[in-house]
C-alpha cells in the first residue's frame, strides 16, 4: 500500500470513529423501556379506583409520582376522595397503550391511551367505557421512573 493510500485509509478510518463516537452519545441517551413501562404502570394505577378503597389508591398513587404531580395530588387528595365518594364511582382500566415520544436517560415523554370503564350513580351503576389519551413526562430519581406530570390529549 502506498503512503498516499495509507493516509487517506488512515483519514477516513479517523473520520468514521470521529462520527461515531459524535453520535454514540445520542444513541446511548435514548430514553429507556424503563421509562415507558412506568408511564404503562401510571396509566394503570391512576386510572383504576374504587371510591371505598381510595386511600389504597392514593398510596399508589404518591408511590409512582414525584415533584409537581405528586405536590398537586397530595393537595387535592381529599377533594378527589370526596368527589369519588359523593358519586360512588369506581374505574377499572382495560388496557393502556404506550409510547416514548422523546427522551433520554434522566426523563421522558410517554403518551398513552387508555381504555377504562366506570361505574357511578351517573352511570346508574351501568359500565360505562371510555377512552383516553395522556402526555406524561417521567423522571428518573435514583434509579426510579417517576411520573412528574401528566396532560389529558386535546
């Protein structure tokens, strides 16, 4: 091989290891399954309740959330109790469809859409299904995907 040969072997070897190291870390920062499946795991909790039951739910709840979310779950938990309670309403989730939408190793955002079916005294105690889309964003602390907030779809 001549010098000439080698050097320009030598320059576009260097320039591929230059690009992939450039990209790797992009690659590398996807955000993880980890993260989808907590946002799943939200969409299964916060939708499945039972008004007898609702301190269950809500340590559930405080459980899978973290900082603004869970700040605003917290301070509504008894007006949420007592409005499930004056309804009877109970909610059980069929299924829960879930998606990245960008991200990367410490957060992400995950749609869902979530079928669930109700009952209440305004469905008469009848089942009533219903569906639903969320955009939430999770948060990885220590280790843990957490879910710090949530939007219903427009």
């Amino acid at each position: 091989m001549s010098r000439s040969t080698f050097a320009a072997v030598l320059s576009i070897s260097a320039a591929i290891c230059t690009a992939a190291l450039a990209t790797a870390p992009n690659a590398a920062a996807a955000a993880p399954e980890e993260a989808r499946l907590a946002g799943c795991e939200f969409g299964q909790v916060a939708g499945t309740y039972d008004y007898a039951r609702f301190e269950e739910h809500a340590g559930k709840m405080l459980q899978i959330t973290t900082g603004s979310f869970r700040a605003e779950f917290e301070n509504s938990r008894n007006a949420i109790k007592e409005s499930l309670a004056a309804a009877h309403m109970k909610s059980d989730v069929d299924s829960v469809d879930c998606r990245i939408v960008s991200g990367d190793e410490n957060q992400a955002d995950v749609t869902l859409t979530m079928v669930q079916t109700m009952t209440s005294d305004a469905t008469e105690g009848m089942p009533k299904t219903s569906k639903m889309s969320l955009l939430v964003t999770v948060e990885n602390v220590a280790g843990r995907w957490l879910v710090n907030r949530a939007e219903t779809g427009k």
